[in-house]
C-alpha cells in the first residue's frame, strides 16, 4: 500500500511540475522585476534604446544662454521635455543616435543631429546642449569658441526602440 501511495504523490508531484513549467515559460515570473537582473521601467513616453557604450559622464552646456541641457522623451526638440540639468551639471550617457539636428542655424559643430541617450533611461539630450567638460560662461554671446564637444564614437551609436 505505500508504493501505491507514493506512485500517486510521485503523479502528482510530475502534474504540478508540468504545469508550473508551462506557466513559467509563458511569462516571466511576479518577481523578476525586483531582483538585481530588472531593467529600470522607462517612464511613460520616453522612447527605448538600444546598442551603444558603457556609460559614461559629460555636462551640460554653461557657454552661451540657455544654460544647461534639456532632457526630451524623444530625441526631437519637439518632443517632451522631461527634465532641464543646470549649466555644467555632470550626468551619464551610454550612446548616441542620429535624428533632426535640434539648432540646424548654429555653427558647426553646433548644428549637429546627434542626441545623447542618458543612461539612467530618463531621456535624450542634444549634442548642442552638452560638453566634454565644464566651460565657463560667456556673458557677452560673442565668443566663438563653445566648448570641447563630445566625442561621438562610432562604437557607441545606438538605435531607437
């Protein structure tokens, strides 16, 4: 009688495995989105990214007004604004894409169409809008030179989700 009791258990035992095998593989499971593996969850509206580099730190633009750097949902300067970082304020990025330059009529390097994805998934900032390292203020708007621009390393081009 015990074998048969334990032929049954083991029966069971295979049925809740096949089933739990079943649903586990459908979806991942409640509890992924709190372990160490969980992506950040975008927020609502800001557009995806993938490819690019590690992360690294650049700053927002202090050379000519507006100072600072504008964070976007979307690498458009129509797009939502999401955030704006003060005047040489350091924050990471970890890739960059091609879209509508934001200022087509600024000098070159200025009029460039490349948007920096930060990479704290909270939006995209303009290549105008930031630097390689911090720059002093130009109080008059006369001066030519705007800073160093930051590099745009093929290795770290990325697409848009």
């Amino acid at each position: 009688m015990a074998a048969s009791a334990l032929s049954t258990e083991f029966k069971l035992g295979l049925v809740v495995t096949a089933i739990l095998t079943v649903v586990a593989a459908s979806s991942s499971p409640w509890w992924w989105k709190y372990g160490p593996w969980a992506h950040a969850q975008l927020p609502a509206g800001v557009v995806g990214f993938s490819g690019g580099c590690d992360a690294f730190q650049i700053y927002a633009q202090n050379r000519w007004q507006p100072y600072g750097a504008t964070v976007r949902a979307e690498p458009n300067i129509n797009s939502k604004v999401q955030a704006r970082l003060s005047g040489n304020l350091a924050f990471d990025v970890n890739g960059w894409v091609h879209s509508r330059p934001a200022y087509p009529t600024n000098t070159a390097p200025w009029n460039s169409d490349v948007w920096f994805h930060v990479a704290d998934d909270s939006g995209w900032v303009s290549f105008p809008g930031v630097r390689a390292t911090p720059v002093q203020q130009d109080s008059t708007g006369q001066s030519s030179y705007g800073g160093v621009p930051v590099p745009t390393s093929a290795s770290c081009e990325g697409s848009i989700q």
